[in-house]
C-alpha cells in the first residue's frame, strides 16, 4: 500500500539549507538595474553604502551568484524556528470536496508570525557584523516591526520602530511585544522627529500613515551616529533571504515525492511569493517544469493587475534608489477601510520583472471574500491566518473548487506566511459585518501615476 503522506512534514534540522538561492542568476532576463535618483545611472555598491550594509549592498546587486551561504550565526537563530513544516490540507481538501492535493508552507510558527523574520535576522546580523549601534525602521501592520526586533534583541542592536499611531492603538498588544524584545516604539507622527512636528502641526489628530512613519525612521537614522534604516521587503536582498522558504518546500515536496502544479503566494511587496517560487521558478526556467505560478493581491492595492510598470521609488519617503516595478506610485495609500493587509505601493523587482515576461500570473481579490477564505480555513484547519495570508488560501480554495468541477487532481502548494493573533479588529469588522470592498477608480490610481518620477 502507498504510504500516506504525513498532514505535518517537517524536514530534520540536518536538512535545512545552508545556503540562499539568487533567482536572478538563472533568469534569462535580467530585471532593470536599480537607478540612482540623481544621475539616472544605474546605482553602484559604493552609493549603496550609506543605505545598506556593505554585505546586503553587494546581495542587492549581484546577479550572478546562486548561492549564498547563510551566516552560522543566522542558521543558529533559524533553527530555533526552522525548518517550518509543510502542511497537507487534508481538513480543507475534504471540506471542499476536491480531488486537488493542497499544500502549504506555514511561515507563522515564531513568535514574530510572520515569514518577515527570515529576513529580520539576515539583516540585524549584518548590522551587527558591520559594528553599526542602532537600527530604525518603520511598521503599519505590526509584523515587520515585531520580527525586527525579535532579530535585534537577539543580536543586542538597539532599534527604534517607528509605529502609525493608528495601528498601535488596533494593536496594543503588538508594540508591547515589540518592546518586549527591546525595542523603542515610537508612535508616529511624533514630536521627535522634523518630519513628525511638521505634520502634528498641520493635522494634530491624524492617526498616521506608513509613509509619515518612514521618514520619521529614516530621518532618525540619518541624525544618529552609526545607525541605518532597514526595510523587510521588495529588496532583492530580501528575496534572497526568504529564499529558504522555497528550498525548504521543495526538498520536502521532493522527500514525499510530490510536485506542484502550482503555486500560489500573497503579494504585498512579493518578498515571500520571490522566496517560496525561487526554486521552482528556476526548474521552469530551464524548461523542466511547467508549474503555474499565481500572485495574488488585494483588489485595493492592485499594484500588479492595474499598476504601471515603471521607476519609482521602493519607499514612501523617496529616499531609495528607484527600482523597476509594478507600482501605483509611492504616494498610494489604499481605502481605509483596507484591513487586510498588503498595503505597499510597488512590487519586487524580480517578481515585476516575471510577470511582465509572463512567468507569473496575478489575479486580486476583495477584502471580503478574503475573510470568508479566511474563516473557512480557520475552523478546518485549526490555524488562524493572517489576513495577508488569507490572499493564498482564498486563491487555493478557488483552483480547488475549480478542480472539483473538472476533476483534475492538481497539486497546489501556497505559502501561509502568518498568523492571524493580532488582527482580531479585522477579523471583527468581518463578523461584524461592517467589513467593505472598496475598489480603487481609474481616477483614484491615476492620481498616483501622476506622480510617479520622470526616468
Ligand atoms: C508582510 C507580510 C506579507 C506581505 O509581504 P511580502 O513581502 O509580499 O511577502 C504577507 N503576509 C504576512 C503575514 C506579512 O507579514
């Protein structure tokens, strides 16, 4: 008899990979170079320098070497939480009634909960490699802010995380964490900052935004001795990092003798979807494989299926190089009542590049029918997702139910990059029922278009 394969797989600590994986060393076209925004020349390691640190300055350029390998000292933290297992939705699979084969890489089982930490820790070591005294950074949803500093009280680096004030008071419990693992959290705007005084003096009750946040923490960053501002992704470096979510899948599908049909990932700034395909990608690539890949966003943040693929800057702030991407332009900021996630204006430069040579699909989706995948998954399968994870598993549902009416038995595999612990207000609002879709006019994106830098 066939040996059943395990709900719960997880490969032995001996397995994990050693190394990340640069897709951009197999691609068989390059993404355009990262521009510097004065010159207009393609930016240098060296103009890098007082952004990044010098070894993730010379990752975000290289498009040449396929593997890094990773720092004993961040394998060391990995392991605490690695490698992740890969789940089979038996639970789901049979609450749909579908003959598909559903997989997901679970990403959410650190204290953090989120993927976000495989990149956190990379970062925060070479800080600490490079002898830096402080990092800062900003966070909207809570999850980048929390992994940071995670990472850095694990290193010793002191971190100011500059938090929209909005998201502190919808997440109290998440800025606690956060100073729990040693971190100042700022709520932003604030008096501390030029950028934030400027603003409380124009409007006293705003409740922030990402963008106000940002500067303040590059701002911070700038005006204090030996401290950089970091960012948790779009970043190749970042990709890079999250690579091991795939190499770790793909050996394990491999162990069990599986292999996707396709694959599904989230996309906010594509830093998890870059990490889970990367391997995958490279097989289709050579023309071993023909997986289907999907992207899958928010209807009111649809960088990919409605955004212009041109220079723009990867940060609100206008202070990074200007990157090649799927944007909306950096000044975009959805509806209001956007609870789930996936916020950011722009998308990876890898993954921009994909799509726009037809290696990955993209489809969006309403906030609504998100929940809905949302709360299914969580009573089937006992893991409460994070909205922005909700994304992969409403278009996993949908590829299974469409399974279900032609019979096909594909084998889906998505990545659940979190945990859903603090976004009860979001789920709330979808129980509650005063959960809305708002779809983003032409009008409302052309705004941002508008804006967008002249290259
Ligand atoms: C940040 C985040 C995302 C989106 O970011 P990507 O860079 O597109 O991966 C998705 N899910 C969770 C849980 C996150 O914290």
């Amino acid at each position: 008899m066939e040996e059943k394969i395990p709900y719960r797989f997880v490969l032995s600590e001996d397995q994990m990979p050693k190394q990340w994986y640069n897709l951009r060393a197999d691609m068989k076209e390059l993404p355009p170079p990262l521009l510097n925004p004065e010159t207009l020349q393609p930016i240098t390691k060296e103009e890098l320098y007082p952004m990044f640190c010098k070894e993730l300055a010379h990752q975000e350029l290289d498009t040449t070497t396929r593997y890094f390998d990773i720092p004993e000292e961040v394998l060391d933290i990995y392991k605490v939480y690695r490698p992740s297992p890969l789940m089979r939705a038996y639970n789901l699979e049979k609450a749909l009634g579908t003959p598909a084969k559903i997989y997901y890489k679970y990403e959410g089982n650190n204290t953090s909960g989120s993927h976000k930490l495989n990149s956190a820790v990379a970062q925060a070591y070479y800080a600490k490699q490079q002898g830096l005294s402080s990092l800062t950074t900003e966070t909207g949803a809570g999850q980048w802010g929390t992994a940071l500093s995670e990472a850095c009280g694990y290193f010793g680096i002191p971190l100011t995380v500059y938090m929209v004030k909005g998201s502190a008071a919808q997440k109290p419990y998440r800025k606690i964490l956060i100073q729990t693992f040693g971190a100042d959290v700022v709520e932003s705007p604030s008096m501390t900052t030029e950028a934030g005084r400027k603003i409380l003096a124009e409007m006293p009750n705003t409740t922030g935004s990402l963008g106000c946040a940002i500067s303040e923490a590059v701002e911070k960053a700038r005006t204090s001795e030996n401290s950089k501002y970091v960012l948790g992704s779009v970043l190749n470096q970042v990709l890079l990092h999250q690579s091991i979510i795939g190499l770790e899948a793909k050996k394990a599908m491999e162990l069990l003798d599986e292999q996707p049909d396709i694959i599904i990932g989230c996309a906010g700034g594509g830093s998890n979807i870059g990490g889970l395909i990367a391997p995958f990608m490279k097989e289709k690539i050579e023309g071993k494989t023909n997986t289907r890949f999907i992207a899958v966003e928010p209807a009111s943040c649809p960088s990919l299926t409605r955004g212009k693929y041109a220079y723009d800057f990867c940060d609100t702030g206008r202070i990074t190089p200007l990157a090649k991407m799927y944007t909306l332009g950096c000044d975009f900021i959805p509806s209001a009542n956007h609870a789930g996630g996936l916020r950011y204006h722009g998308m990876s430069p890898i993954i921009s590049k994909l799509y726009d040579d037809g290696y990955i699909e993209a489809i969006s989706v309403e906030q609504t029918r998100v929940f809905e995948a949302a709360t299914l998954f969580s009573r089937v399968e006992t893991i409460l997702p994070a909205p922005e994870s909700s994304h992969a598993i409403r278009a996993a549902i949908d590829v299974a139910l469409e399974c279900k009416k032609t019979g096909e038995s594909k084998t889906i595999l998505f990545c659940l990059t979190g945990s859903g612990f603090f976004d009860m207000s979001a789920y709330d609002s979808f129980l509650n029922k005063t959960m809305s879709d708002y779809i983003p006019s032409d009008e409302d994106l052309q705004k941002g278009f508008a804006k967008l830098p002249k290259v």
